[in-house]
C-alpha cells in the first residue's frame, strides 16, 4: 500500500511538474563567436544577487584556444565611484552548430545555463536568458541604445515568457 502511494505521489509530481514548465527559450539561429566577441554594456536585466548594485556593469568575452570563453565581468558596487568587483567565469559553446547555447561556470564544478536569445544582425545588442527565465540580460556596444530598441528588446523578452516587471535598467556613466 505505501509503494503504491509513492508511486501515485511522484507520479502527480512528475505530471504537475512537466505541465507547468515552459518550453526552452528560442535561442539565435546562429552566433558568429569572433564578431560577439568583446565588450558588451549591460543595458538591463533581472539581476542575479551579485548584480543587484551594480553601475557601469560590462560584460567581456575572449575565445580561448581551447575553445572556451574567457569572461571578465566588471562594474562599481552600490554607485558610479563603488569599489570595482570583478569576476572571471569561463563559457563552455555547448551547441556549436548555433554556438548560441553555452554553460557558464562561475565555481567549479557548476555549470549555469546561459543562451544567446537575439543577437542583431551588426553585433550591437544581445540578450542573454536562461530556460528557468529567472535571469536576463540585455546588453550592447555602447552603454545606451535609444527608447524605440528598448522597447523593441523588452518585447521579445517578454515574448520569450519573462515578467519584465522584474527587468531593471542598468546605470551607466563613462567618464570622458
């Protein structure tokens, strides 16, 4: 009689569980690693907890010759004159044919999921998202696009099942 209740149980489980997750984020047919490699301003996101007072946030990638990606993130913490944090993940391409689904390892042996959603056709702005749609970035070349790409972007993260209450605008100021 318990075996059975276990099995009715994870059986409810696995059902509810598989109905109510989305389906995997559409990702970009195909990123060109040389070109999306660089600097990228990170315009907006959903932050994760390290983020959370982040200005001047940038995000740096640089293929390495094994393949990997090696990745400087960088910005002032709680203002524009905050001492500078700087972390180095390193990207794993898990799908080379697209080259648009990595893993991001922050600690080792832990592998984050991390997926180019929109890449525009000059390399200018991205969006980075996840399948649990929990974190969101939106970044560019520069550190502003105009109102009408904003809102544009905003769209097709929310097109991809993201609350974009949740997305904040990230601070930025480049001294001359």
């Amino acid at each position: 009689m318990m075996k059975t209740k276990t099995i009715l149980l994870m059986s409810t489980l696995l059902l509810v569980t598989a109905c109510s997750s989305q389906p995997p984020v559409k990702t970009a047919d195909y990123v060109d690693l040389q070109r999306f490699m660089g600097e990228w301003y990170v315009i907006a996101s959903i932050p994760t907890f390290i983020e959370t007072e982040a200005y001047n946030p940038i995000e740096t990638y640089r293929q390495n010759p094994d393949g990997t990606i090696a990745t400087t993130f960088r910005f002032n913490k709680g203002g524009f004159d905050g001492e500078m944090m700087e972390y180095h993940p390193t990207g794993f391409v898990e799908d080379t044919q697209s080259n648009a689904i990595w893993k991001m390892q922050f600690v080792w042996p832990f592998k984050a999921d991390y997926r180019i959603m929109h890449v525009s056709e000059d390399y200018s702005v991205t969006i980075i998202g996840r399948n649990k749609r929990d974190y969101v970035w939106l970044m560019a070349r520069s550190p502003e696009i105009s109102d009408e790409e904003y809102a544009r972007m905003m769209q097709l993260i929310q097109q991809q099942g993201y609350d974009i209450s949740k997305v904040q605008k990230e601070p930025h100021r480049i001294d001359s």
